[in-house]
C-alpha cells in the first residue's frame, strides 16, 4: 500500500465530523436537562411507608396478644357432660365417637398426624377422603363429609348436640 497517494483529507474530514458531533451532542444532551425535582414525593412516600410499617408492627403485635390468649383458653374435655350425653365412657380425643369412625379408620388419621378432635375439625373433607383413599378400596363405601363438623362438636364439648345430630343422621350422612 502506497500511502503517498492516500490523500490527507480522506483521513481528517471523518475525525473532524466525529468530533464535532460528539461535542454537540454533548452540549445538547446537557442543555436539555431540566432536572424534575421529586424529593416532595419521595419524602411523601416514605412516610406513608413508615406509618404502614409502624401499622403492620401493630397489628403482629395483637395478632400474637390474641394468638397467645387463643392458646391459654384451650376448652377442657368435660368427662362427665360426654358420659351424660351418650351414656358411656369417653376417651379425650378418641376420634372413635364421631359416627363413621372406627379404629381402623382412628389408624389411619393418626397415620396423617391427626389425632385430636379439634385436629380434625380443621381437616377438609377432601383430605379426609384422601385419608380413607389410602387405606384401599374397602374404605370407599364410608363418606366423611360429616366427620369435621362431628369432631368440631366434640373438641367444643358440645355432647347434647352431637348425640341428638347423631341420632338424626343415621350413619353420619348428611
């Protein structure tokens, strides 16, 4: 290559255009910053988020008062108002009084980590029957659709009402 004959101005003219057109696009990129103020909204904004917060602190506060006070008012097994109301026995949290309940089945919910009355009372019927799913076919012929309301009844201590329902539904069904 002959750089002789290259001529000067094919090297200069581009450099020269490049440059001018950084420098102005500087100048009006820069002058064209008017430079919008929001530290009036963002002061605004962090104080609705600190009186959110100091509200969120306050309401966990009561939440665990209230979970606490739930925990100390826990309903006692009255012995004697069941043994009145059926005319028998009854065992604190025997899942065996709820019509539809035998031991077998009493097994399999202690199997699923459900052996208390207020447990089941907070069951779903559809976890409920996914209980029973797991014990095989024999267990399809039974229907738990009663069976958290019989133990909530229960766990509440309300023997009179569970007996009489009981009586009035034969079998457990709805």
């Amino acid at each position: 290559m002959n750089f002789e004959s290259i001529n000067i101005w094919c090297w200069l003219i581009p450099l020269l255009v490049g440059v001018l057109c950084t420098i102005f696009g500087y100048l009006l990129g820069k002058g064209s910053n008017t430079g919008i103020d929001h530290s009036s909204e963002l002061n605004s904004l962090k104080d609705l988020n600190a009186k959110l917060e100091a509200d969120l602190a306050a309401c966990n506060k009561k939440m665990t008062a209230e979970s606490s006070a739930v925990i100390s008012s826990e309903i006692a097994f009255n012995k004697s108002a069941a043994k009145a109301a059926f005319g028998k026995n009854i065992k604190p949290d025997d899942l065996k009084v709820v019509e539809g309940i035998g031991p077998k089945i009493e097994g399999l919910f202690h199997n699923y980590d459900i052996k208390t009355w207020k447990d089941l009372s907070k069951t779903s019927v559809s976890k409920c029957q996914e209980v029973l799913d797991s014990g095989g076919d024999r267990y399809k012929v039974h229907d738990p659709a009663s069976w958290p309301m019989q133990a909530k009844m229960c766990y509440e201590g309300k023997w009179k009402e569970l007996y009489k329902w009981q009586v009035e539904h034969k079998r457990g069904k709805l």
